[in-house]
C-alpha cells in the first residue's frame, strides 16, 4: 500500500497538470485572434527573445560545429571517407541537431525567464491589478510571449544551423585544406527540400511548447516567492520534455512520408 498511494497521486497530478496545460492552450488560441492585437508588447518580447538569445545560440551552435566535425573525422579517415564530412555534417545539423539543441537552449533562457517574470508579477498582485484596471492580462502577457517565442526559434534555428556549418568548415579547411567554395558546395549539394522543410516546422513548434509552458507555469505560479523559483524551474523540465516529444513525432511523421 506505502508504494501505491505515490504512485496514483503522480499519475493524478500527471492528468490535472496534462488537463491545465490543454486549457490553457485552448484559451490562448481563442485570445489571439481576438482584437485589440498587442503589437507594441510582441516586439519587445521578440526582441526580448530572438535578438538577446543570438550571442548565447551563435556561440553554442559555432562550438557544436566544432565538436562534431573533430570528432566525426576521425572515423570517417578510417575507411577513406573524409569526403563525405561535409554532406555528413550539414544534413545532421539541418535535421535534427540543429533545432533540437537550440530549442533545450532556449527552453533554459526563455522558458525559465518567462516563468520567473510571470511568477514573479502573479505573487506580487501585479497580474490581478492589471485585471481590476480592465486590462487583458493574459492577452498582453501570455499571447504576446507565445507568438514571439514562436515566430522566434526558427530564425534562432537558422542561425545556429549556418554558425556550425562555418565552424565545420574551419575544422575542414585547417585539417583538410578544404576550401569554403568547395565544402559548402558539398552540403547543399546533399541538402534536399525534404530535409528543410521538417526542420523548419518543428522548430514553430519548439517554440510554441517552451513559450507555453513558460507561461503557463509562470502565470500560474503559487507560494509566494518561492514559488517563482519553482515555476521557471519546472518550466525548464516541463519544456524540455515536451520537446523531445515533439521531436520524436516530427521525425516519425517525416518518416512515414518519405515512405509515401
């Protein structure tokens, strides 16, 4: 019995918190399409989340460029296939590398940043004044930081994407004499639309579930101060499991219509 009581009280709080997050999403898509349209707040926070997030996305996508290139290479010169490094590398960061780590990047600086700020204003009363004022709050808040980390992410993606691709071919033009002509000819080369495309759309997505759990958590955050705490923390492990979800259905949709 001692082992029991636990277990059906997470999976209790697994389908009330799985219930809540649904809700809260349902209302979001019913808010933002519904004037007044908050364009002032949408770009401070794409501002906020896209322009402030280049330097921390640049330099990890430039190192993960790096890595991987140093340590593929290795492998590959054992069976005479240092020629294939570029196609190799381009379609792993285009596919799958790319987007996923910039979204767990941003799912640590967004969504944690977005939880404690909303956190931060609920415990405060901040929130309810502004409902009392006869103000939205969830339409400048919520909707505002949803659409921004939304439309954000894939330009982040991009971004990090051509970052490792130069810092791939500086790992290939030191060790290889590769030239930068030559070695970006190789990637698009092998890069097909359906490799683009899957990419790009998932990364809509990793946007939307890390500014939805952020906010969610944050504007729905309790127990005072430490609960703000609690909210961009529980941002970050909600997010990033979200993602990997997210991930693994995109790859498996893609899948299935590569086999149409």
């Amino acid at each position: 019995m001692p082992l029991k009581a636990p277990f059906t009280d997470a999976l209790r709080l697994y389908f009330v918190e799985t219930g809540e997050l649904s809700a809260f999403a349902v209302r979001f898509f019913r808010e933002v399409f519904k004037p007044p349209f908050e364009w002032g707040e949408l770009l401070r926070q794409s501002y906020e989340i896209g322009y402030r997030s280049l330097p921390l996305v640049g330099v990890t996508g430039f190192i993960m460029g790096l890595v991987l290139t140093l340590q593929t290479r290795p492998t590959l010169m054992e069976f005479g296939a240092e020629s294939w490094m570029p196609a190799m590398v381009g379609i792993s960061i285009v596919r799958e590398i790319g987007p996923v780590i910039t979204a767990l990047i941003c799912a640590g600086r967004v969504g944690s940043g977005i939880g404690a700020e909303l956190g931060s204003m609920k415990v405060t009363e901040q929130i309810d004044a502004m409902e009392a004022s006869g103000t939205n709050p969830f339409k400048y808040l919520v909707v505002t930081r949803i659409v921004a980390a939304t439309l954000m992410l894939p330009v982040l993606v991009i971004l990090a994407d051509t970052v490792a691709l130069f810092g791939s071919f500086l790992v290939e033009n030191t060790k290889g004499a590769v030239s930068f002509q030559l070695y970006f000819n190789q990637v698009f080369e092998n890069l097909e639309f359906g490799d683009i495309v899957p990419a790009t759309c998932k990364s809509f997505f990793f946007g939307f579930a890390i500014g939805l759990v952020g906010c969610y958590k944050g504007y729905n955050s309790t127990k005072g101060t430490a609960g703000v705490g609690l909210a961009a923390n529980s941002a970050v492990v909600l997010s990033s499991m979200i993602l990997f979800i997210i991930d693994f259905l995109a790859v498996l949709v893609a899948d299935i219509f590569y086999d149409l």
